[in-house]
C-alpha cells in the first residue's frame, strides 16, 4: 500500500475546495509538519505529535490522551490555526522530548533550494499487513527519508541524540544492522522509490514544496545524524562508533543543538 493521494482529494485542498485553508495554515506555521500517508490520508505533526488527520471520512483532531483533563479542542475549517495553536500547546505540555523538535527541525530546514538534501518523509514505514509474521522485517521504521540533491540517491537517515541512544537495542551498530537489511531487499526498495515519487508529486501539486522530480533515482543509502550538547559525548561518539560505521561506508552528519556561535 503506497504513500500517495487520489487526484480528487488533492482537489479538496485547492482553492475552491473543503480543505483549501489547511495547506496556507501549515506553509505558515514553520512547527508543523504535512505528511502523506497510506489510504489517501494526510496527516498533521508537531513535534512527532500527531494533531489532525484528514482523510475521506473527514477530519480526525489530536488523541484524547493529550487533553484527557483540559476542554477538548475544537476545529474548524474557517480558523484551522487556532485550532493548531491549541493542539501544539497541549503536545507541548504532554511531552518535552527534544528528539522530537530536532527531528522536525532538520525536516523543515532541508525543504529549501539552498540545502544539500530534500527531506521528503518522517517515520517511513514498509507495509507488512499482508506479509506472514514470521517474513517480516524486524526494523522497517525510518526517522527520516531524504534526497541527496548531488546524486538523487535516497537517504535513510537515523537520528541519534547523546549518548544513551548509542547502545543496545535500537542503538547505533543494531540500527546498522537492520537498516543493511532493509537495503538489502528488493521488494522493499522498490516500494520505497514509489513512495519517494508520489510523495514528492503529492506535496508539490499540494504547493507545499516544488522540488523537480528526477527521471530517477539513485542508490538507496544510511547515515546517521548524532544531535549532541556536550564535547564528551561528540568525542565517545567518534571513538566507539565512527570507526564502524565508516567501514561500512555509512556518513555521520553532526549536530551542535548548543547552538554556539
């Protein structure tokens, strides 16, 4: 089952159409983040929080969870972003995890012409519903996938913040493993190009992004992003994991969240 969105519902968010204050709303509001799903569904995150779905049912608000002893948040399609307004405030007080900002940070800094790679998804993952339990891949969650503009290879990147993400399971050499393993099957690579393309079609005709679609794509790759806030962890890091990685011919790209100038 493809990431992509029927003509018709892409119609929904054009001028004239129901949805048509949603796409202005997002565009304007750099802490959300438009994301193409399965089933002709659009989804709506802030900081990994997901706050509206959109789908041929209509429109689904944030979880219960996040407002379980607050007055429930109210949507309207005339205002959409107060009603964003109050779904971030809720997200915010639910949860403080800085993964989650950085994350989406990185997304919306590399849609732009100016930077070396085009975020194109966050959180992809390989349908597996009609695959037998025991065929199915252990690890198939993406934090984010991205284009190399340079050689139009997809890159599937890793996001790592300090140390405590680094070890054991889910950690650095567990997630090279898996990741050579998701790389390594065809099947999934060719659902993998399909997605790029007709998420990147979806999200330009939706006039979110208008990044050119290339006749195709390259090779299908992993890096890791290590985001740290102390020299120590940045110096562990290079020690413990760079050696392995760089043997594989995996790239590290760093991140200061300091922000020293």
């Amino acid at each position: 089952m493809q990431r992509k969105l029927t003509p018709d519902f892409i119609k929904d968010f054009k001028p004239g159409g129901k949805y048509a204050s949603i796409i202005p709303a997002v565009k304007a509001d750099s802490d959300l983040s438009l994301e193409i799903r399965t089933k002709s569904e659009v989804k709506i995150y802030y900081n990994k929080g997901l706050i509206l779905t959109i789908n041929n049912k209509g429109v689904i608000i944030l979880s219960d969870g996040y407002f379980r002893n607050q007055e429930r948040p109210t949507f309207d399609l005339k205002s959409p972003q107060r009603y964003f307004a109050k779904a971030k405030e809720l997200i915010r007080a639910h949860s403080r995890k800085t993964e989650f900002t950085i994350q989406q940070n990185i997304a919306m800094s590399n849609q732009s012409s100016d930077s070396s790679y085009f975020v194109v998804d966050m959180e992809w993952q390989y349908p597996q519903y009609d695959i037998p339990s025991d065929d199915r891949i252990a690890k198939s969650r993406i934090d984010i996938i991205a284009i190399e503009k340079e050689t139009n290879d997809i890159i599937l990147f890793e996001l790592k913040q300090g140390t405590d993400a680094l070890n054991g399971a889910s950690g650095v050499e567990d997630h090279l493993r898996k990741t050579s393993c998701l790389i390594s099957n065809s099947k999934l690579c060719s659902h993998l190009r399909e997605d790029v393309r007709n998420i990147i079609e979806a999200k330009n005709a939706l006039g979110l992004t208008d990044y050119p679609l290339p006749d195709d794509f390259g090779n299908i790759r992993q890096m890791f992003i290590f985001a740290y806030n102390d020299d120590r962890a940045l110096a562990e890091y290079r020690r413990r994991f760079v050696p392995i990685l760089e043997n594989a011919g995996v790239e590290t790209k760093y991140i200061d969240t300091r922000f020293k100038l």
